[in-house]
C-alpha cells in the first residue's frame, strides 16, 4: 500500500491510499463512512488484491487526513459537487497509473454510498458495477431531509456531536456506544481507540447540508445508471433502519430500469466488513466483481 496526495480544482490537498497489483483485472474505487477513513478498508483492499484487483480510496473532505486541508467533518469550498469530483479524479489517475483499460467498480459504505449514488448519478459511464453497502436513508425521503438541514445553515459550523446516538438502543445494555456497528468486540474497540473515528471526529451541519445538495438531485437521476448496482447491507443495521434503507433503494433502482442484487445479512450490524461474518461478505462481493470483470 502506498500513500498519496493531490491538490484538487478547490486548492484541497486530499490524501489517498493506493493498493496496486501487477495486471491487474479490474480497479475498485472506494468512498468511506462518516467519521472514519480509508485505512480502515486495508484488509478489504489486500482480499481485493488477492483476486486481482487494484484498489485506490480517498479520505474524504473532513475525514482521515485530508481533515488537516479542511477542518475535521468540514467538507470545504466547493461542497458536495467538489467530493464527487474528487473521487472522479482519483479514478482518473489510478486508471491512468494502470495503463490499460480494466472495468472500474465504485464501493461505498454508509455515508460514502450517500457519495457513491451522487457519483453515479453524474459518472457511471465506463463503470462496471457499483457496491452501496449500508445505505443510511430513504431514498423516498431524502428530499425531505434537505429543507430540515437548510434550516440549520446558520450553525453549519457547529458539529453534530451525537448524529449516531441513537443507532446504539437497539443494542442495549451495551459495551459501548458503537456496539451498533459490529458484533465483533475487537473491531468494535479499534474503532473507539481510532484517533480518526468516531466522537472526536463528528461531522457538522454544513457537511449534511453539503452532502445532501448532491445526494437528492441524484433521486431523479437513477435511471441513468447504467451499470449494475450490488446492494448490501445488515438486517440488523440500525443506520440503514434495519435493511429498510437499502432494500428500498434497491426497489427504486429496479423500477428506474437499474440491474441490481440485494443481499441482507442476517444478525449482522452497520460495518460488514468488520463484523464477524466478513469473510462471507468480502468474498461474495468479491465474487460478484470478478462475475463483471468476464
């Protein structure tokens, strides 16, 4: 794994994690959650790597260190439009980097499935697949969210200190207040440990209000993706309302003419790649790219 950085259209520095193979079959771009960031995905990204594939994933504006050119959970000029286009530039300079044509696949994981559809809606030309793994809204009501966050625009400064607070009830008495993202104590107390993750790192109204002036115009847009669509998620995630979320997105991308696959995770919580059947989920979706790379 090698680490770079770029200075985007804004004047960002954006940091990134490169795992690269020789010929490679495919690339696989990855979009990250909300308060964590891309060095979370190295074991992901190795089992990727096993099958074939080279993988490249970004800190997002506010998160990882691409917070030290922003602000931690400040997304920073050019707002939502500038994340997409920051991903589109990462994919540009891996596939530049490999050379020859490989299918591209997009993965994103929570808030950064939020930031894939967005992708998707304006870049899933020359795409192969996408993977949107706990999608955390209603894809019926994100709409909805947009005036509720506007009205918060005069403290789009502040954080939103316990944005998540509310995920840990199901799962009471808790260890603690991320048993909510896995089943697995050991992943879960990386995660608490993680200078880069969870409390002290919260995302603040203005990053929602950005997020979210890309993520609804993308509703209307589904039917322009053209390439196949892989859902997943836990039916015991309490951010993507129990599966609720990304079976209805599901649902909405099929009826827009969308291919797409739906798998819920029996028992299994917020983070599949770190709960404790991750290894059927990394290789099920690993099978469900090399299927597209033929």
């Amino acid at each position: 794994m090698t680490e770079r950085t770029f200075v985007d259209a804004f004047g960002v520095e954006v940091f990134s994690r490169w795992w690269m193979v020789d010929r490679p079959i495919g690339l696989v771009l990855v979009s990250h959650g909300a308060s964590e960031h891309s060095g979370r995905y190295d074991r992901f990204a190795r089992a990727l790597n096993a099958a074939g594939f080279a993988v490249v994933a970004l800190d997002l504006r506010g998160h990882g260190h691409t917070a030290s050119a922003t602000g931690r959970g400040i997304m920073g000029p050019g707002g939502g439009d500038a994340v997409v286009a920051d991903l589109h530039e990462l994919r540009t300079a891996a596939e530049s980097a490999i050379g020859n044509a490989v299918p591209v696949f997009l993965f994103g994981h929570s808030m950064g499935s939020l930031v894939a559809l967005a992708y998707l809606a304006k870049h899933a030309e020359g795409l192969a697949g996408s993977v949107l793994c706990g999608f955390p809204a209603d894809i019926d009501g994100v709409a909805a969210l947009a005036p509720l966050l506007a009205g918060k625009a005069a403290a789009r400064d502040q954080p939103m200190a316990d944005l998540l607070g509310d995920n840990n009830k199901a799962f009471e008495p808790a260890r603690t207040r991320y048993d909510w993202l896995s089943r697995d104590a050991g992943e879960v107390d990386r995660y608490v440990a993680d200078p880069m993750c969870g409390d002290d790192n919260p995302l603040t109204y203005g990053y929602l209000i950005d997020l979210f002036d890309v993520v609804v115009p993308a509703r209307a847009k589904l039917a322009s993706i053209g390439c196949p669509i892989l859902v997943v998620a836990g039916d015991r995630d309490p951010a993507a309302a129990m599966g609720a979320h990304p079976t209805r997105l599901a649902e909405a991308l099929r009826a827009d003419g969308v291919e797409v696959d739906l798998k819920l995770y029996a028992d299994a919580r917020h983070e599949l790649l770190n709960d404790t059947n991750r290894d059927q989920v990394t290789a099920e979706i690993v099978d469900w790219l090399v299927a597209r790379t033929r």
